[in-house]
C-alpha cells in the first residue's frame, strides 16, 4: 500500500495538516465542486444524506466544509440544497434557511424527530452506480 492510498484518520492529523485541510475545503475547486454536484443531485426526494457522507461518496472523506461551501455559494435552485443535513440529521443552514430546509423536506415527506430528521427512515445509501 503506497503512502497515496492509505486512508486518512483525521485524529491524527497535525494542526499544520488540519489548518492545509481547511484552506483547502474553503476554496473553490471545480473538479472536486463537480463530484460533489453529481453526488448530491444522486440523493431523490424525500430522502436526505450529510455533509460528510456526501463528500467522502465523492471520493474526498474529509471535506464535508467544502461541501457546505458548495451549498452556500451555488445558486439556490441548481441543486437539491435542502436534502443535505448535519450529522445526525440537523439542519445546519442559518437564519430564515432554517424554516425553508424543514418545509421543503416536510413537502417531500421526510419526517421529523423534534428537530432532527429521522435519519433511520430517509438517509439515502449511495450505491455504487451513483458514486
């Protein structure tokens, strides 16, 4: 197994390789921005999956911020925004997002458990063909 194929542990990254990892996810890059897009408009409504599973589905395990960079700065209606979640199920988007995230999940049927998504009912599985 070469060094290049050794799968990261993210505990045991330095804080020099941490801080490179976030300077990273937080700027754009269009060949990893691409994979995500493909990966996210894979998830069907009334189904929902997160920011980490949709980054490490796209081949980059530990860039689910890149993810949330994607969301945040793409146009709202070119991808299925609302059917990324946080870990656990909660909606991370901020402010009046809030309120849209949940009503758009609700319109698709994905229910809730007080504030978290029930993950256990509406979590998509990427299946190889999607990735």
């Amino acid at each position: 197994m070469t060094r290049h194929q050794r799968t990261v542990d993210p505990t045991m990254l330095s804080f020099k390789s941490k801080r490179r990892l976030l300077q990273q996810g937080a700027a754009a890059n269009e060949v990893r921005d691409v994979s995500f897009r493909r990966i996210i408009l894979a998830i069907p409504a009334g189904s929902v999956s997160t920011y980490g599973k949709v980054a490490a589905a796209a081949g980059y395990p530990l860039y689910h911020r890149a993810v949330a960079r994607l969301l945040r700065t793409d146009p709202p209606d070119l991808l299925p925004w609302h059917r990324v979640v946080g870990a656990g199920g909660q909606i991370k988007v901020r402010g009046d997002g809030t309120r849209e995230q949940r009503m758009r999940l609700e319109m698709e049927g994905v229910s809730f458990r007080g504030n978290l998504v029930a993950m256990d009912l509406h979590e998509h599985h990427f299946r190889t063909w999607e990735l």
